[in-house]
C-alpha cells in the first residue's frame, strides 16, 4: 500500500515551459486535491476534485489545471511556467470515513 | 502561534519537557480540526484531530484543546523527544464540503 505518491521530486523549469505534476492514490479515496508550499505561507489549495469526473478551484488556481479521469490519479498541469510558481507542491487523498488527509512526498519545483 | 510574514514563530524546549503549539482559527462555524507534523523535506502527516462538540481529545503523548468561545486550538506534547522537532500546522474544516483550511504553521525546535 504505497499511499499517495508523487512524481518527479524535483523538477527545474524555464519560463514559459510546460509540465504536469504527477499524483496517484492506491487508497480508493474520492477526495483529493493539490496544494503549493511556499515559505511563511501555510499550505494553500490549488485545486481539488471530490470524485472522478469533477474538479473544483482551490484559493489559488491561477496558472494551473487538473483533470480527475480515474479515482486513482490527479494530475496538475502548469500551462506556461513563471517563476512565481516556484514552490514545494503537495497532493493528497481525503478519507471519506475519518476526513483523515495523507499527503504525498511533494515535489519541489523551480522555475527560472 | 500563527506566522506574520516570511518567518514562522517557533518555539524552543528542552527535551523532556512539555510543549504547547497554539492556533487561532477564522471560522465560528468550522466543526473538525486537525494537527498535522510535517518534518523537513517531507509531506505533513496527521497527528490528531477533534470535533467541535469536544473541548478536549487525548493521544499518545499528545492532547489537543479546543476553545470554540475564542476559536483556538491547542496542542500539547507530552516529555518532548528531539525526534518531535518539525513545523506544525492546524487545519479547520468549515461547514459543508468545503476545503481544509490550514494555519501557517509553528516550528517546534527540541534542545537536547
């Protein structure tokens, strides 16, 4: 049972450039949703999706998409890159029973 | 307590005393709160967490309080160790399905 994983660990970007962060969960839990860390910040939500299907905008979607097409996976596009973007990016997966959040490893991406 | 600007506050103790983290939360109308640890270089990881029709909820070695009256949580650490040494964050779950709401986070340093 690996929990929720994340990939890459450590992405640098130049300006402009795509990529897609990628998320997946082996829990089976509906809920999920993305958050970017950034220093004396907290964590704020980019995006969820509260099942297959559905997505919703967080407190910062700016600059970011997701799709929900299996329970599993949640992948969370930057379209055009900017340095603002910079930050630590963590996904997690919300247990319907006990609202308990496990939250992946994180990818720290670097955008010049 | 909750961060003004870059820097989280922090908190020092010694190894084997008791610690407490606190946390103002902003909505009357949340109803489960949570603390999560997240050590360096890792994903936050659930600690404990309370409903608002208790004041009170143990763990090992951790309790949490709630004050709903002036809307702050507390989290105390019983006999410190310096493998407890991480940022803390709390987190509040408003009415409805609606997102997680986390603190800033307060770093937690053990002197050993």
């Amino acid at each position: 049972n690996a929990g929720v994983t994340q990939t890459p660990k450590f992405q640098v970007l130049k300006t402009g450039q795509s990529m897609t962060l990628q998320c997946a969960q082996d829990m089976n839990h509906e809920y999920m949703s993305w958050y970017r860390q950034d220093p004396g910040m907290g964590l704020r939500l980019i995006h969820y999706s509260v099942g297959a299907g559905i997505t919703d905008q967080g407190e910062v979607p700016n600059g970011y998409n997701v799709s929900r097409s299996t329970t599993e996976d949640f992948p969370l596009r930057l379209l055009s890159a900017a340095p603002s973007q910079t930050s630590v990016y963590f996904c997690a997966a919300t247990s319907g029973l006990t609202n308990e959040q496990f939250f992946g490893p994180g990818t720290r991406l670097t955008v010049l | 307590g909750e961060s003004v600007g870059l820097h989280l506050p922090t908190l020092s103790v010694q190894e084997g005393d008791n610690s407490i983290i606190n946390c103002a939360y902003s909505n009357s109308a949340s109803d489960y709160f949570i603390w999560y640890k997240q050590e360096s270089g890792k994903g936050p990881q659930f600690i404990i967490d309370i409903r608002s029709n208790m004041d009170k909820r143990q763990g090992q070695r951790v309790t949490v309080l709630l004050n709903k009256t002036v809307k702050h949580l507390s989290l105390q650490i019983a006999a410190t160790q310096p493998g407890d040494s991480a940022v803390y964050f709390c987190a509040e779950s408003p009415p409805g399905n609606t997102p997680l709401v986390f603190g800033k986070g307060t770093r937690l340093s053990v002197i050993a």
